[in-house]
C-alpha cells in the first residue's frame, strides 16, 4: 500500500471535544452494531480480560492509526483504537498500561479541535504522542503550537540527542523517519526537554522525564524503518508490559467466551471456503462442537475445484456438520440477462439469503450466526457515517440475514487483522492452501464474466483462471500477491491460428499487490511468467485468441473489473 498524506477525515465527532468522563460516547463497536442493525451484544461476548495488558491508542484520525494497533501487537502486547474521547470507565476493563494519542488532520489551535481526555494527563499511566498526539500534550500542558513555517511531509534524518532515553534504547543516534505535519511545536510545555530533532524540526521528540512522550514523526508506518523498535520500548520498557500477548491466548480466550456466549444454543456459519469463514468455523467447532452447523452454497460461480476442496477441507478433515447446497441453477436463472454489476451482486446476494434461509430453517431453531467480520471492518463502518463515503460498489456477505432471521451474532475475529487471522488459521490446524487463500469475492466469477453471464462462459473463465493460478503458484508468487485472476471481456478480436482467421474472446489478466485492498498497485510480474500464462490460456482455451496484462492500480480502478 502507497501511504499518502493525512487524509482530511474528521475525527470521530468534533462536536465532542474537551470530553469529560461524564459525557456518554458511543464506542466503536457500539456504533458498528447500530449501523448493521445488530442488538447488542450480551455481555459475555466480551472477550474475558484475563492477565491481558493493553495499550489503548486513542484516535484522532489520522488514516495510520490502525496500523499504530497493529504494529503494537506485533509486539504481543494486546492493543485497541478507541475514540479520542473516551471516558476511563470504558477503557478501564481492558487492564490498559499506556495510552497512544495518534495523529490526525486537525490543528489543536483550532477552536472546536479534538483533545485528549484528562485521565491521560493525570499520571495514571505512561503516555506516548504522536504528530497531532504530540501536539494535544504540548497544546494542553502549556506549551504552544503553530503551523510550521515549511511543512514536512516524507523521509527525514532524526538525531537522538538522549541516549539514554527508554524510548529509544537500542537505536543508533540517526535513524530514518517518515514525516507528514504541517503544525510544529515553538515551545514545549513547563518542564518537557527534547529528546531528538531533526533539520527543519528542532523539537521533534520531547518528554517530561517522567512518563509522558512526544514524537513528531510515525513509527507505525513501514518508512520509519525502526519505528517499531519504538514502539516497543514504550510498550515494554515505559509501560512495562509483559509482551506475552500471543494469538494462543487470543484462541483461548475466544473458545471460552463463545461457550459462555451460546451454552446450548445451535450456532450456524455460511462456508465460502475463504480462510475467515473458516478460521471462525473452525474456532466456533472447537468450542461447541455439533451445536455448529456450516452451510455452503455453491451459487455456480465458484472456480474449478473449489467447491470439492473446501467440502473435503472441512466435512473430511475437519468433521464439521455441513449442509451443502447446490444452487447453480436457480442462481444462474436469476442473473439470466442481468449486465450490471450492481444488479448482479444485489441478485446474488438476495438469492444467497433465500437459500441460507431455507437450509436454516431444516436445522429447526437457531440462535446464532457466526460471522468473520475483522476488526478493520469494525473501525471501518464505525468510521464511516453513512453519507461520508461514496458507494463504488456493494459488497455483500450475508449482510440483513441476522436482523431477518431474527439471530444474534457472533464474530470472533472482530479485534483481529487479517494477518492475525491467518495466524489463528495455523495455529488451529487448518490447511496452508486455506489460511493462504488469496481473498475471493462473494459474487465469485459473475463479477468477473463482464456482460451477461452464461454456463459456457463461466467456463471459459475457470479454464483461464486456473492456468493463471497454477503459473503464480508454479512462480511462487501466490502469497507475495493479494490477488490473482483472470476476467472474461466480452470483446472478441480477430487472430490467426495454423492457416485460420480466429474469432475469439478477449481474457484479462489481473494480479495485485496490496495489504488491505484499499488501494492496491498492479504486480509487476515477470515477462516470461506473463507470456507462458498468455501461451498456455490462447493454446489450452479454444474460445480465447487474445490476453490482456491489466497496468492500472487502485484507485483510479478497482482489483475486480465490476
Ligand atoms: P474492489 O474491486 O472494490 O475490491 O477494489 C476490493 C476487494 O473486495 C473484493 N470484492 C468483493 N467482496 N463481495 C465481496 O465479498 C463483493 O461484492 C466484492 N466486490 C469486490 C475484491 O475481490 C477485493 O478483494
């Protein structure tokens, strides 16, 4: 991923600021639950705090403050994002052990700009600011802020000055940081000292020798090469973490939370045969066995030999209760002259639901659908209001079963990263083709046969598709790509074959690196690789006489053509 400059996003609500721990705020998952119409959820489905330390970061913003989370954990220290403003009581639960105060888009001289709770100025616990972080403290404790007189945006050269300082134990005296303020401190609060600068910031680390810390720069992003050596001493050496945070326990904490959660209640999960599907699957069988039934749809769209892998993967090897539907045909009527792509995923998704539906009610009453919801789509739709953000295109799962069906939801993978995911997908046993599976969409290949769909074009599509797959996994560079596909145009051009004119279908190819499809750059793939899988679909697939390499990234286009 491209990281860009801050982004304007506002934070959380400006009409908040200056919170004291009386206001009452809506945390983030509160907010989520609301939006997908989802009861709340009982308290057992908290995930028991045992000896877990956290490091709670509070957000201001910025669009890195996910990774802040993130590179936290790395460090197995547990951590969450919660909004800027949120009171002590609601935080309190988590065991936290030190505050983060991320970066953001506002200006703390602002009026109406958001600040800091005063819990975290209290001396309760160790306390890091970072870009606009480091400003709420300067602004808050006396010290003055003001836009800098040259902005600095990109990698620059920090000199340690204190040595000696936690924060930077281990590190050389110049290191590599990434940048992006157009604010700067002019002075520092009564009793701070600077730690490190650089040339056009002077007082771009500061501290009040006791435990609170300031940085101008971002550790959490990968230009700061050691930003999470950083990272880590604050949450070690300055908070005093234990760093025994590992997804063993994570795995341990959720099988007993969804035991407490569902006691004898049935538990359903629809199968895609992705690995979040089947991480929550896995995750829920092992707490509750056969009181867990996995539906799997085949809507007909699926690639070649992935409806008989996942069914063995899961119903063989894993001896789950799977009900299987074959729905290729009513899907496949349904979308019958349908060309747009919104039409499309709308079809499938109704379809889905109706079938879901259907094999749900055979199992007699249930309670709960399970749901591999991950915590970046938490913060996600927690984040984004619901006229913010432009739609470019739906994505449908099983988005209005539970409010229909009248089921409580269970998400166990609601605080994880997908690399989190990956992580408890190994730990539980699941097979590497599956916790490495490149992410597939919901309406499978109908969002990748462009026009109308048919049964002999799908065809056509998977025979293409899995020469691609077979080339990138021969390659190796299956797990290094985010995705890789092939996608059927419905152009056809002219070509020679033998002494033949050929009329045949125009294929293109798609393969992308990214780390959470927000955005994502097109792979440069070797030419060789490109030309056999060119060779080998014109050769082995007779309607196609043409191939395309697809040279645009996200944005201005999308990964899927549709
Ligand atoms: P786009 O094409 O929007 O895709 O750049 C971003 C990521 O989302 C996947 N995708 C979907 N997933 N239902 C899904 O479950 C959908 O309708 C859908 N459309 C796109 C896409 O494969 C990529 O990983």
């Amino acid at each position: 991923m491209t990281i860009e400059a801050e982004n304007p996003r506002q934070p959380p609500s400006p009409a908040r600021v200056r919170t004291s721990s009386d206001i009452e705020v809506t945390t983030y998952l509160e907010i989520a639950k609301e939006k997908a119409g989802v009861r709340p959820a009982p308290a057992e489905q908290k995930i028991p705090v045992t000896e877990r330390e956290t490091i709670i970061v509070l957000d201001f913003g910025s669009q890195y403050n996910l990774l802040i989370a993130r590179r936290i954990r790395e460090c197995n220290v547990y951590s969450e994002l919660v909004p800027f403003d949120m009171p002590w009581e609601k935080i309190a639960h988590l065991n936290p052990k030190g505050i983060i105060l991320s970066g953001g888009p506002a200006s703390v001289y602002e009026s109406n700009a958001p600040l800091a709770p005063s819990y975290v100025y209290e001396g309760r616990l160790p306390v890091l600011g970072i870009c606009y972080g480091l400003q709420a403290i300067t602004h808050q404790l006396g010290g003055k802020v003001i836009p800098a007189a040259k902005r600095e945006y990109g990698h620059t050269v920090l000199h340690i000055s204190d040595r000696d300082s936690p924060l930077f134990a281990g590190l050389d005296e110049a290191i590599t940081v990434w940048m992006s303020h157009g604010d700067s401190i002019q002075e520092m609060p009564p009793g701070f000292k600077a730690i490190a600068h650089t040339e056009n910031t002077p007082l771009a680390a500061i501290t009040n020798g006791k435990n609170l810390y300031g940085i101008q720069f971002h550790p959490e992003v990968v230009h700061t090469p050691q930003g999470k050596e950083i990272l880590r001493n604050f949450a070690l050496k300055i908070c005093g973490c234990k760093g025994n945070w590992t997804i063993g326990n994570y795995i341990d904490e959720s099988i007993a939370a969804i035991k407490a959660q569902v006691g004898g209640d049935k538990v359903i999960v629809a199968l895609s045969g992705g690995v979040d599907s089947a991480v929550v699957a896995t995750l829920i069988h092992k707490a509750i066995g056969n009181q867990l039934t996995c539906i799997f749809v085949n809507n007909g769209l699926l690639r070649r030999e992935e409806v008989e892998r996942t069914f063995s993967a899961f119903r063989l090897n894993l001896g789950m209760n799977i009900s299987f539907v074959d729905g290729t045909d009513r899907f496949l009527e349904r979308l019958k002259g349908v060309t747009d792509p919104e039409v499309k995923r709308k079809a499938i998704g109704e379809e889905f639901i109706r079938v879901f539906e259907e094999e749900a009610t055979k199992l007699g009453k249930v309670d709960f659908l399970a749901q591999g919801t991950l915590y970046p789509d938490v913060i996600e739709s927690a984040l984004s209001g619901s006229t913010a953000s432009a739609k470019i295109k739906t994505h449908h799962n099983v988005g209005g079963l539970p409010a229909r069906m009248r089921l409580k939801l269970i998400e166990p993978l609601r605080y994880l990263f997908k690399d989190e995911v990956r992580k408890v997908g190994i730990e539980l046993g699941l097979p590497e083709e599956m916790v490495w599976r490149q992410p597939f969409p919901g309406p499978g290949l109908a969002i990748r046969v462009i026009g109308e769909i048919t049964r002999e074009k799908l065809e056509i599509l998977r025979s293409a598709d899995f020469i691609v797959m077979n080339e990138i996994k021969k390659a190796k560079l299956y797990r290094s790509l985010w995705q890789t596909f092939a996608v059927l145009t419905d152009v056809k051009s002219v070509g020679v074959m033998g002494d033949h004119r050929t009329y045949g279908y125009l294929v293109g190819i798609r393969a992308v690196t990214s780390e959470d499809a927000m955005t994502a750059d097109w792979a440069r793939l070797p030419y060789d690789l490109l030309a056999r899988i060119s060779n080998r679909i014109v050769n082995e697939v007779s309607e196609v006489n043409r191939v395309v390499y697809d040279i645009t990234s996200k944005p201005p286009s999308t990964i899927e053509w549709e």
